[in-house]
C-alpha cells in the first residue's frame, strides 16, 4: 500500500466521525434556525417538517434583540475576562513558590491538583453547600471580622456571580499551576543563573528572563483555560441554575433554559448559529500560536 | 539561591496557607459524607465543622432500594454502572479511533488541517448543537442508550486522544518504522509491531486522561439520557425531597464515590495531564 493511502486511511475513522456528529447537526441547526418550528407548535419529533414553519431570518432578528441573551453572552464574557486572568495569577505565584524544594512538598503539589479532578458538577454542589446561608463560608466570615456575617450568596445577583466566579477558580487554578510549573522546571538554569550573575533582581529576573522565555506556555494555558471557560455550565446549574432571576446566566445556561425548559427549538438553534460564528472568529485568532508552532516543527 | 531564614519561613506559611485554603471544600464534602441526618441538614441553623458521630447510613441511604426522605426510587448502584460502562466505552472509541489518525498525522501527514479541526471543535460548547444531535438520536433510537451516549462522548473527546497521542508518536524516532518498512514490513506491520509497542505508556495514560474527561461529564448526559443510563453526576443533581430539600448528606456521599477514580488517577498521570491539557504544547 501506498504511503498516502495508509495516511488516508488511518485518518479516516476520525474524518467519518467528525462528519458523523459536526456536518449533520450544523446543518440541522441553520434549518431548524430559519424556521419557527418547535416540538409544541410542530408536532413532537416531527422536526425536518420546519418548512412548513419557515420564518427566514426572524430567529435571528429577534435572538440578537432579546436582552437575556446579550446578557447571557457578555455576562460569559465577564466570567472570562475575569476567572482566567486570576487564576493565572495565583497560578504562576504557585508555580514560583515550587521552585525550590521544602518539606512536605510532594504532599503539598498533590493536594493542590485536586480540584482540577473534581467533577465539575459535584464542585457545583460542594460551592452550593459553602455559600448557603447558613453554610461554611459565612461562618468564617464571621469568625474572620468578629462580626456576624450572613449574605444569602446565592440569592443576590452579584453576589452569585461571585459565588461562581469563586468556585470557577478553585478548581482551575490549579490547572494553572500545573502547566506554568511544568514551564518552569523546563526553562534552561543556565539563562537565569546568568541573569543572576549580572545582578538583576528578583523582578527583574522575572520579567526580564523568566516570563520571555515562558511565553509559549503561557500562551497555551490562557487559550485553553480561555476556551473552556466560554462553556461555563455545570458549576452554574448546580449553584444557581441560572438564578436569582437570570442574573447568573451564562451563554450554556441560557440556551440549555430554552432549549429544555421552553421548549424554543428553532431558537436555540438560531442562537447555537451566532455562538459558532462568534467561538469561529475567535478561536481562528486564538489558535494561531499552536498552528504556528505545528508549522515550526513540521 | 541565597534567602533569608524568614523569607523561607514566610514562603512556606504561603504555601501552607493556600494548600489548606483549596483543601477545604475536597475536606467539607468528605467530612459531610459521614454525617448523620441532624448534623448535614441546613435547618438547624449550627454548624459541624467535623462529623460529631461519624456514620456511613448517607452511604447505605443512596444505595438502598428507595431513598426514605426522597421520592427517588432506585439506587446508585445503576448510575455508577452507568458511569463505568459509558466512559469507558466512549474512552475505548476515542482512543482506537484517536490512535490510529494520530499516526497517520504524525507520520503520513495526512489530514491536511484535520488537527485544528478538531481543536477548533474542542472550542464550540456543547449545548450550541446539541439541539440536532438529540434530534438525531431520538431518530435512530440512541437517546438513553449505552451505545448513544458512548458515541458522543468518543466524540467530544477525540481531540484529546488524537492531539496527546500525535505527541507520543512524533517523540518516537520515525527512524525506527521506516527501518522497519524497508527491512520487508508492511505499513500497517510497522505500526503494530515496532511503534505501538513503544508507545503503550503513552496510550495508557492517554486512555486514563480520557476516561476522566468522560467520566466528569453532566451536561451531555443531562440531555441525552432519561431514566435507564443516567450517570453520576445527573444521579447526584436530582436527589432532592420534597420535604428537606436538598439531601446533602448522601449527594455528598455519591459525590465522594465519583471523585475517587479521577483523583486517583489524576494524580497518577499528572506527567501526562500537562501534555493533554496544552495539546501537547509542552514536550516531556
């Protein structure tokens, strides 16, 4: 056999496949979108009947004017904006702070990746039971100021979103610390001892030599933690659902809330549409260091 | 390194202080496992910050026939089952799937930009299609099924397997198979006989690395599954009563039995986990 035809082949499997469960659906979804169809009005499962419903854009038109939406969408974007960087932070202080060799340390690095192993939806349900009124955090709070201390979190609007903004650093902080360490330990000594010799401080050292030479890796983790915070669910269902009101909606919240409590099919798709537009546009631009760094080594 | 006996000691408070902070809430949800009813319930308005009377009754509650204080009928022996045979079939078809297309990346250089598509499909979030998806499972009859639900997640994990293994295979010498292919082996003999036995490592913790992505699922499963092949996580997320509300004491305890197989083999694999997580962006 060939050699391009055994590429071919072995790759196969996996073309099929993405065929299978990305064509199909993406297809389906600008149909269903055009159309006004839902299994209510349409009639059960009878959903490739949507022309009988056809409504062009008017999905579209309505979607991109409904307040929850745009607010689901730059509410996601603040969670973004907001968890990632922090959790870069703490991160990075961590990953300086194994540098060097103390006692305990082993124990300390495998507690410190637990919560990256959690699943996401049983840390939903241990913040759940932290923020309650009644619960842990306030009761340290308390203890904390000498003063008693009982916000309902969940049920404020901001106080929520920082409940779940909490939670989301928790558990992903520590993904941080996994990669920004594993990007020191592989920086060259001899560079930063050079460094050293020419008498730079601790600062400069830092930001001179140590941050250039981690970029690549830097780079990557804020681009994967970037990417899966935008789907940002589990942890919000299980917190708030969504609640008080729609104040702690994220996009994944707000679509799942329509698609499966409202039943708005055709919506939902119409807004699956722009949500691929949108991740489309961005992950062309974000993925580029990784293509550039494919392109290098090929 | 010269430092200073105090900046070693304030270093190590640091690190003493945030590990205790992030070990807290793993700490909460073990210690609410073995609390009795009156010490978990929200209503009596005290906190328990250990369990005064360690008992196992919230393990005995979630696995009896029927939940006393829930109208949940069933145990969690199901779910768990559920759980278990669905990542690791989703995991066996990312990785048989992933394995083969990461070589014919890696060596062939086939697919063109085959990589970044599924890099790109790993961005999309899952709720944006999976209207159509359950659409086209109740059509072919996969909603609830151990087959259906399987499926998707070797899906939504292939990106994984195929990036993590292309790095294992790129690592291996190419010097090695095509030695081999002029020595009189076929394509496909290289790859059985010389490759995949240098690369099992890769592929165990590769596999590992995918059975808790799969494993950690709610979202997929929330849709895609109704009575008969709900997982843990959804299992958890609906034991509620009518009376008290949320029953913390055995979800914490159900919590407790899904955290163990990834912390365990999170830890295991924590090498590896960097490679995955960075699509192989960090070499060794």
């Amino acid at each position: 056999m060939d050699a391009a035809r055994f590429g071919f082949l072995m790759i196969l499997p996996a073309l099929i496949m993405l065929l299978f469960i990305v064509i199909f659906p993406l297809l389906a979804s600008i149909y269903l979108s055009l159309s006004k169809w839902s299994p209510l009005t349409g009639g059960g499962t009878r959903w490739f009947q949507a022309y009988q419903f056809w409504g062009w854009l008017s999905n579209y038109w309505n979607i991109i004017r409904d307040p929850d939406f745009l607010m689901a969408l730059l509410r996601t974007f603040i969670i973004v904006i907001v968890v990632v960087p922090v959790e870069f932070f703490i991160g990075l202080v961590l990953a300086f702070l194994f540098r060097e060799s103390f006692p305990g340390k082993k124990i300390f690095h495998s507690i410190l990746l637990m919560p990256m192993m959690v699943v996401p939806a049983v840390a939903g349900f241990i913040f759940y039971m932290l923020f309650q009124g009644q619960g842990p955090v306030n009761e340290a709070l308390s203890k904390l100021f000498f003063h008693e201390v009982s916000v309902l979190w969940l049920q404020g609007n901001i106080s929520a979103m920082i409940a779940i903004m909490i939670a989301d650093i928790w558990q992903w902080s520590p993904f941080m610390f996994l990669i920004l360490l594993s990007g020191i330990m592989s920086l060259p000594e001899d560079q930063i001892n050079a460094a050293l010799i020419l008498g730079a401080s601790g600062w400069q050292r830092l930001r001179m030599v140590i941050l250039p030479l981690m970029k690549p890796v830097i780079v990557i983790s804020l681009i994967f933690r970037g990417m899966e915070a935008v789907k940002i669910f589990d942890s919000i269902w299980l917190m708030t659902s969504g609640g008080p009101g729609t104040a702690t909606e994220s996009i994944s919240v707000y679509m799942y809330k329509h698609g499966f409590k409202y039943l708005k099919w055709s919506w939902v798709a119409a807004g699956g549409v722009i949500v691929l537009i949108i991740i489309t546009l961005i992950s062309m631009q974000a993925l580029k260091p990784i293509k550039e760094r494919e392109e290098q080594s090929a | 390194m010269e430092q200073k006996p105090y900046e070693k000691v304030l270093k190590l408070l640091l690190i003493v202080v945030i590990t205790l902070l992030f070990f807290f809430p793993i700490y909460w949800i073990v210690t609410m496992a073995f609390k009795p009813f009156p010490e978990w319930t929200a209503a009596g308005g005290k906190i328990y910050w250990f369990p005064n009377h360690p008992t196992i009754d919230n393990f005995r509650a979630i696995f009896s026939q029927k939940l006393e204080m829930s109208p949940i009928s069933g145990t969690a022996i199901r779910p768990i089952f559920n759980s278990l045979v669905v990542s690791v079939i989703g995991t066996c078809i990312a990785m048989v799937v992933g394995v083969f297309a990461a070589y014919g990346i890696s060596r062939y250089k086939a697919g063109g930009s085959l990589p970044f598509m599924l890099l790109q499909l790993r961005m999309f979030p899952p709720i944006a299609i999976i209207i159509p998806i359950m659409i086209m499972w109740a059509f072919l009859h996969m909603t609830d099924t151990w087959y259906g639900l399987s499926l998707i997640y070797g899906v939504v994990t292939l990106p994984f397997s195929v990036w993590l293994m292309k790095t294992f295979f790129d690592d291996i010498p190419r010097e090695l198979d095509e030695a081999a292919i002029v020595d009189g082996c076929s394509n496909i003999g290289a790859f059985f006989k010389v490759v995949m036995p240098l690369a099992k490592g890769g592929i165990a913790s590769s596999a590992l690395f995918v059975f808790i992505l799969n494993w950690s699922d709610f979202l997929i499963a929330l849709i895609l599954t109704d009575r008969k092949w709900t997982t843990i996580p959804v299992h958890i997320s609906k034991l509620q009563s009518a009376l008290v509300g949320a029953l913390y004491g055995p979800k914490a305890a159900l919590g407790l039995i899904a955290l163990i197989p990834p912390v365990f083999f999170g830890i295991l694999i924590q090498k590896y986990l960097v490679r995955g997580l960075t699509f192989g962006a960090i070499k060794k």
